[in-house]
C-alpha cells in the first residue's frame, strides 16, 4: 500500500479533538513512508491532514476541481496539485491514485464520496478497503444505520464486514494493509435476483 486516499470536512467541525485527529491520521500515514491523496483543500481538516503529513515529510497529492482552486482554497504548498475540470473527474482521479479510502469526519461532500467508493466496491469495481475512522464517537449513529441496512436486507452482511469502522489508527492500517475483498453477491434475494434479468 503506497497511497491513502483520506475523505473529511472543509470545516474544523466543534471539537478540538477533530483536528487532533487528523493530524494524527496525517502524520502517521506520512511516517509509515505512504502518501496522502486528498481534495486539495487548505482549510478545515482537510488542511489539517495535508500540513501533518508535509510536516512529517510525507508527500501529499491533492486534487481540487477549477471552481474551488477558483475560490481559493487550494493548497498551494503540496507535493502535488492536480486542478480538474470537475467533481466528477477529481473522484475519478483520486481513485487512481490511492490503494485505500479513509473517512475521517465531515460533511456531505465526504459523506458521498466515502459512499461512492463502497458502491464501487459493492458493483466490483474497485477492490480497495474503505475506513470509517471515528473520532469521539461521531460516526457511531451512521455505523447503526448501516447495521439497519443488514438488518432490512438491503445490504449484505459480508458487504457490511468489508468496511473497517473504529478509533485506532494502527488497528485501521493493519486492516487495510490485510484487506481482502469481500466476494459477496450484491443481490440478497436471488430468485429476486432473476426475475429481474
């Protein structure tokens, strides 16, 4: 694993323990001689993030869309800046570049790209580990919705297991270091299944 691909918000969020975090997760990804992939940004923890790992002598890439670099939120002191045409494209790439997805807190925007990256992975197109790395229990209520999803059959268990959800940053890199990807049908129900082909 050469590259992590980390998902959180443009804002700090309430607590100091957020960005505490995040310069934990960017400082260690940095000192386990990975680089960082992320939105580019230069505030909230996405900034955090970068400088930790810059600070620990970590390479960072960051990928922003020509609005926000036009809003002038990009971080200009990178490894690497790519400025892409659109969102679309700046998802499209950083799954390029990055061997695992990690979402630390945030808002829609990392809500929906964490969750694009596991419905890639659920449809087989991709075959990396996504991370849900908690702090201070804020991803709790999601984990309990996506158990609900089990629960209701509409998400497989084995798909429910191919996401590491947690608070400890070396328990999460080993995991993603070990992944091996879930062989689950997306399918639940398969007479349902073929009545639909």
């Amino acid at each position: 694993m050469k590259s992590i691909c980390v998902y959180c918000g443009s804002n700090a969020g309430s607590k100091p323990v957020y960005a505490q975090r995040a310069s934990e997760l960017g400082s260690r990804i940095a000192s386990d001689g990975m680089r960082v992939v992320y939105g580019g940004g230069n505030v909230g923890l996405m900034g955090t993030v970068a400088n930790a790992a810059l600070a620990a002598g970590g390479e960072v890439i960051g990928v922003i869309p020509q609005q926000l670099a036009d809003w002038e939120v990009a971080h200009r002191g990178l490894t690497q800046l790519e400025v892409v045409g659109s969102m679309h494209e700046r998802k499209a790439r950083m799954f390029e570049l990055s061997d695992g997805f990690v979402a630390l807190p945030g808002g829609f925007g990392t809500m929906e790209e964490i969750f694009e990256m596991l419905t890639w992975r659920q449809l087989g197109i991709g075959n990396k580990p996504c991370a849900f790395l908690d702090v201070d229990g804020f991803y709790a209520p999601l984990i309990g919705m996506i158990d609900r999803m089990v629960e209701e059959r509409f998400l497989h268990p084995e798909q429910r297991a191919d996401l590491w959800y947690g608070s400890d940053i070396e328990q999460m890199l080993q995991w993603m270091r070990d992944y091996r990807p879930a062989q689950a049908d997306k399918w639940i129900d398969e007479k349902r299944r073929k009545t639909l082909v």
